[in-house]
C-alpha cells in the first residue's frame, strides 16, 4: 500500500518563493497562449486576403452556384382592372 501524502508545512519565505514560481509559470504560459491566438489570426487574415485577390469561391462551395432569383417576385397586375393607359 502506498503512504498517504503527509505535506511539509512551508515557512513564509519558502511560501512566497513558491507562489513567485507559480506566477511566473502562469504569467509565461498566458503569454505563449496570447502568442497562438495572434498567430492563428494572422494566418486566418493572410489566408482570407489571398482567397479574395486571387478572387477564389469559398472553400466549402464545391459546385457551381445556382444562377441568383430574386427573392421577391414582382407583382403581377389584376386581370379585374385594366392597365392604365395615358391619353
């Protein structure tokens, strides 16, 4: 059977060494990720300005687009009323 973990208490000094430590690290590791969201931005802009220089289709469009419709067809005039003719 293993020992349960029975911790040292740590003096003050030893204490605050150990919390300078770990704000470093946290403070390091925080700027490393910061550092990776920036770079995936820049590739993703990069990227994006590319595709519309080059004048690309997105990448998921992986067939020919459809001729555009209106979305709204014009009215059609009444066969109940006559055209309004000027004189």
């Amino acid at each position: 059977m293993t020992q349960p973990f029975n911790p040292v208490p740590l003096t003050a000094a030893e204490l605050a060494a150990f919390r300078a430590r770990q704000k470093s690290r946290s403070r390091a590791l925080a700027v490393v990720l910061l550092a990776v969201v920036v770079l995936f931005f820049a590739i993703t802009l990069v990227k994006l300005r590319q595709e519309a220089a080059l004048g690309h289709r997105p990448r998921f469009a992986t067939h020919a687009a459809a001729p555009a419709q209106p979305s709204v067809q014009p009215a059609a005039q009444p066969a109940s009323q006559p055209a309004e003719t000027k004189n």
